[in-house]
C-alpha cells in the first residue's frame, strides 16, 4: 500500500499563482463534488467518490507545494475509492474562523455525515488541532493527528512558545479545546516524536480511554514529511480509518527508519550529542554493513582508527 500518495493527474498542477490554483480547483470540485467559499480565508472542497469519508485541513501553501497541487488527502482518497473534504485556508487560521463554525453546523443539521459508512478526520500540527476539534461533528469517528495541538490558549497552554503570533485567536469559544472535542470518536490516535517536547505535553493533555499515543522518536516536528519520505503514511492512514492502527502495526511500518538516510543522521547526531563512542561506533557499524554506506564506513574507520577497540 506505500504508493498510495500519487501524482493524481488533475488541472491544478497547471497553476501558476494562488488566484489560479484556486479556479483550477473550483474546476475541479464542480467534477467531483463541489467546492466552496467558507467565509474570507476557506474554502471547502469535496469529492464525493464512496461510502467511505475522509476529511482533512491544509493551507493553500501546503497542498500547492505537494505533487500536482492536491491536497495530501485527495490522493490517498483517490487511490482508495473514498470520498474526501478537505478544509483548505489561506495561510495559517487554525481554522479559528466563525464561518468554518458555521460551515461544520450545516453539514451536522443537513446529516451529511451520517451519509458515509465510515469517517476519519486527518490532519498535522496546526490542521492535526483541526481535525481533533472538528471530528466531534461526526460521532464515531476515526482521528488521525500527528504532531498533535490541544490548543494555543495561554490560559492552558501558555507554555508552548512556538506560536505566540496565534494565541490572538479564539481557542476558547466554539470548537476551541480538542481534547473535548474528540468525546463521542471512535478511536483517536496521535504520533508525534517525544523527544520534542511541546508536543509530547500537547499529547498528554488528551488523556482519554479511546486515545493511542505513538512515538517516532527523531522524527521531529514535521512528522507528516517524514512518515512520507519513509513511505507508510498511507499505510498509517488506512489502518487510522480502520480503526486497526495499534502499537504492535505502528512498530512494524516505523522499522522502516532503519534504512532512511534522514532519520540516521538524526540518529548520529543524537549519539554524538552524548559523547558515547561506543555507540556511534556501533551504529556505524552497522549502518555500513546493512546499506553499504561509505560514509558510514568512513566514520567507522575514523573511528576505530583513533580508539582501537574490540565492539
């Protein structure tokens, strides 16, 4: 299932400036489903393709800068034959925005959830926040959030000194603190790497019975481009909208860290930081015998060189 994120042929990847991109779209959600205006800053975009419904948050930077200029969800929806809605804002709202209220309103009183079999809301960091806080829409609801926010109101959340420009926003009206609003999902799930703390102590504040919380650890804090690069968010993703996304099947696809380049160096660094020689000579070791690195065999001659010794 890795080659699920494709380059879904589609007019978008023509465009060349925003107010383009955003007709191509328009376009394109007349074919598929719909595609509208939420207030000033967002847009809704819908592809009804299944009884199956996945509903993800992006900015128009980020899907613009994905192949074909598609919303990460699109492709994946696609290659499964779901359906897909996607929230998409013009920079970064937190979809804190009345008019996003209003829009999640009309599709719970014109039961457009209940149209669907199946349901999970996705998103990362910021759109992570968002699918949390919109998935109570939907009672029963799978959620997949990496690199998961509670929320940004300081009176909760005033340690985390990452996004002082956001906590202008309301956090605290409708829709505002995610932990409460996943009461009523059907299993939650949150990946974020634990040695980033500020993430690990957003994770910690959804403390429900229905919440599974994974560690990737060195993965930083753009986890949604790293379990891409590796190949298995797709896979992470079919099994969140299964509702089959346990420890024992995260631990399986994560191994796959093991041969990436990224999270190796990520690794050594992390070695080196300690000054434990040992270790770094050990997974150099092993790194030049698994993957044929000659970088890696470089540094182990290096050394091995300057400290003989038998590992």
């Amino acid at each position: 299932m890795t080659d699920l994120i494709q380059d879904v042929p589609t007019d978008a990847a023509a465009a060349t400036d925003r107010d383009t991109w955003l007709s191509l779209i328009d376009k394109i959600g007349e074919e598929e489903g719909y595609f509208q205006t939420v207030g000033l800053r967002h847009w809704s975009f819908f592809s009804d393709d299944g009884p199956t419904l996945m509903v993800s948050f992006e900015t128009i930077a980020s899907a613009r800068a994905r192949p074909g200029q598609m919303p990460l969800a699109h492709g994946v929806a696609a290659a499964h034959g779901w359906s897909h809605l996607c929230l998409i804002a013009e920079d970064q709202t937190w979809f804190r925005d009345p008019a996003v209220y209003a829009y999640f309103d009309r599709l719970v009183d014109d039961a457009f959830f209940e149209d669907f079999d199946r349901v999970m809301f996705y998103g990362a960091g910021p759109a992570g926040y968002a699918a949390c806080a919109y998935a109570v829409c939907a009672p029963g609801a799978q959620v997949l959030a990496l690199n998961p926010v509670a929320t940004l109101n300081p009176a909760q959340a005033g340690w985390d000194d990452r996004y002082t420009a956001d906590r202008r926003l309301d956090f605290s009206s409708r829709y505002g603190f995610a932990p409460d609003m996943i009461d009523g999902a059907g299993h939650v799930t949150l990946i974020h790497d634990p040695k980033v703390h500020l993430d690990a102590m957003h994770a910690a504040l959804f403390h429900a019975p229905y919440v599974t919380t994974l560690g990737a650890r060195l993965a930083g804090t753009d986890l949604e481009s790293t379990l891409t690069r590796l190949g298995i968010l797709p896979d992470l993703i079919d099994l969140a909208m299964q509702g089959l996304l346990t420890r024992s099947r995260f631990g399986a696809l994560w191994r796959k860290r093991r041969d990436d380049t990224g999270y190796l160096s990520a690794l050594q660094s992390s070695v080196v930081a300690t000054g434990n020689t040992t270790r770094e000579i050990l997974l150099c070791r092993n790194v030049a015998q698994r993957l044929k690195s000659p970088d890696y065999r470089k540094r182990l001659a290096d050394l091995t060189a300057t400290r003989p010794m038998s590992v």
